[in-house]
C-alpha cells in the first residue's frame, strides 16, 4: 500500500524532473532563436578632421556579441595611421531597438574607448537592421 510520505516522494520527484525539462526546454528555444548574423563595416562620414563608421547588422540575430574596431596601430607607440577613436556612440537601428524592448531587456552594451571593444548582450534576440554603433575617429593630420 502507498503511504502519504511514498506518495509526496514520488509528486516530489515528479515535479523536480518536470521543472528541470521546462527550464532545459525553455533555454533550449531561447539559445536556437538566434539566426546566424552577417555584420557589415560602412563609411558614415569623413571630414578633414574625423573618420566615423557603423557597425551594421546586415540580416540574422544574435543574444550577445563582442567586436573591436580601432586603427590598425592603435596601442603602437609608432602612429602611422594617424587615426585615434575619439567616440563610440549609438547607430539609429540599436535606438529602434531599445525603444521597442524598452525595460525588458535593461542590459546596456559595454564600451571601451581606449581599445574600441564593444560587448552586447541581449535577452532578447537582438534582431534590428541597420547601424548598430558609430566609430568616430579622430585624424592626426589633414592627410587622407
């Protein structure tokens, strides 16, 4: 005969699987909602004295991602680019973005002006094309 403590062991044990397979299943569903992103780098503008660019998401979607953008001598004592980041700044398509997940997905992405990193994460699936983030470089000289 079953007893009330070998029937709450068994619901017990029950409810430990079923809530184990509907967090699997759930992290499973978030981690495949993401589609393989193609990223582009685009010339936004360039004067006489600065150089910016975009960060552009192309098509796809990702929940986090990391990239750096900086002159290819940028931590050389020996500038030959003359090119300095002056700002990292947000493209008009992660504004889109944050409007619509406006306070649930609160995660703002980490920037780093000394070495052009830039960290996104996202809960929800980051999926808005266009410019994601503007590089505005500084030019050391009026040289092209």
């Amino acid at each position: 005969m079953i007893t009330m403590n070998k029937m709450a062991k068994i619901i017990s044990v029950v409810l430990s699987v079923a809530l184990v397979i509907g967090v699997t299943v759930a992290m499973l569903v978030s981690a495949f909602a993401a589609s393989t992103p193609k990223f582009s780098l685009n010339l936004v503008e360039e004067t006489k004295s600065t150089v910016t660019i975009s960060i552009n998401l192309e098509s796809g979607s990702f929940n986090n991602v990391d990239f750096q953008v900086n002159a290819k001598d940028w931590n050389s004592g020996n500038k030959t680019t003359g090119l300095t980041l002056t700002e990292i700044n947000f493209g008009q398509a992660y504004k889109d973005f944050q409007q619509t997940t406006g306070s649930s997905d609160p995660i703002m992405p980490m920037t780093n002006i000394s070495n052009g990193k830039v960290s996104v994460i996202s809960i929800r699936a980051y999926d808005e094309v266009g410019a994601m983030f503007l590089f505005t470089f500084s030019k050391a000289s009026d040289k092209d």
